[in-house]
C-alpha cells in the first residue's frame, strides 16, 4: 500500500526517521487501525507446578498419570467440545487457518492453552486426518504439555505427557500411554 494516498500524512519519508515507533503510531491512529490483544478466561482446571512436583516424585508412572490429568482441563474421556474449555476458562483466540485439518486455539489468563485438532479430511488411506494425523488436543502451561489422541467420534485412544525442565528445557518426564478395548488405560515410561 502506497502511503501517497493516505490523507494526513505529509510526509510519506518521515515514517523511516529514527523514532519509527511513534510515527507508525501516529499513522495507525489517522487510518484507525484498532489492534487487540486477547485475553483468555480464569481457568477452573489446570496443572500447576504443585501437581507437577508432585508427579515428578511419585514413582508410579500410571499413580503420576492419574494425578496430572485429574488437574488438567483436556483429562480422561471424549474430546472436549468448544462449550466445555470455554467453561473451563479457556476461551477461543478466534486465530483461524482455512485449510481442512486446522487447528483451534483456547487460551486462559494464566497462560495456559489448549489446541484442538478436530476438523479434517479423509484421506487417500481412507483414515480421518488433520494437521497432526488423528484427532487431537493439545495442552500446555509452562513446562507441562499433554497430547490426547482420539478416534473419529472423539473416543481417546491414547496419548502423552510431557514435563520439561523448566531451566534447562530438558524432558524430566514422559508419559506415554493407550485405552485398551477394554477401556483399561496402559502407561509406558
């Protein structure tokens, strides 16, 4: 966009002068551009690094498992719909790709998120795809992240759980596990 047809600038050279910041400002103020940033809800269910800590020192990689997704807004069960993270305080970015597999984002205050992988395509395996394969959930805060696997009605089939260090950014733990057929859930460390 050339800045000779915007009215009120004089000078279409004077916005690369050394205070660019504020002369983008003054411009963004003359066209109206409003930028917002957004900001997520409380959340009622997270994984703090209380639970964490705990985790860390319970031996028991299944008793850990337990534990973390107890706290977690995305724990045992189907996938969660849309009304059930944005109760849980995680609320829509309205972030969107358009393609078929794109993911949605869900964020809340404390900075947690949650990135559901549900919408896709058929594939030429005749599998149901999305950006990251099957369906998929996503969540992260600091150091903790878990990754749920469904089936295409949204039944869990498995998935990971992640605990980083929060200094050095090393895995401390990993979890992952699978839903047998018979619903019982099987852990590997």
């Amino acid at each position: 966009m050339s800045l000779d047809g915007i009215k009120g600038v004089q000078d279409k050279n004077s916005i690369y002068k050394s205070n660019r910041s504020q002369k983008f400002e003054e411009v963004k103020k003359k066209l109206q551009i409003k930028m917002t940033k957004h900001e997520g809800g409380t959340a009622q269910r997270k994984v703090t690094q209380q639970v964490i800590e705990k985790a860390l020192n319970e031996p028991n990689s299944h008793k850990a498992l337990k534990l973390l997704l107890a706290n977690s807004p995305v724990g045992f069960g189907n996938q969660s719909s849309s009304l059930e993270l944005e109760s849980l305080g995680y609320l829509d970015t309205g972030l969107r790709q358009m393609h078929l597999g794109a993911p949605i984002w869900y964020e809340s205050k404390d900075g947690g998120s949650v990135t559901v992988y549900d919408s896709g395509f058929i594939g030429n395996d005749g599998k149901f795809h999305t950006d990251v394969g099957p369906k998929t959930t996503i969540y992260k805060n600091n150091n903790f992240e878990q990754t749920m696997i469904y089936d295409e009605n949204g039944k869990l089939t498995g998935g990971k759980i992640v605990i980083k260090d929060k200094v050095a950014g090393f895995t401390e733990r990993q979890i992952d596990f699978t839903v047998t057929k018979d619903g019982k859930i099987a852990t590997i460390e």
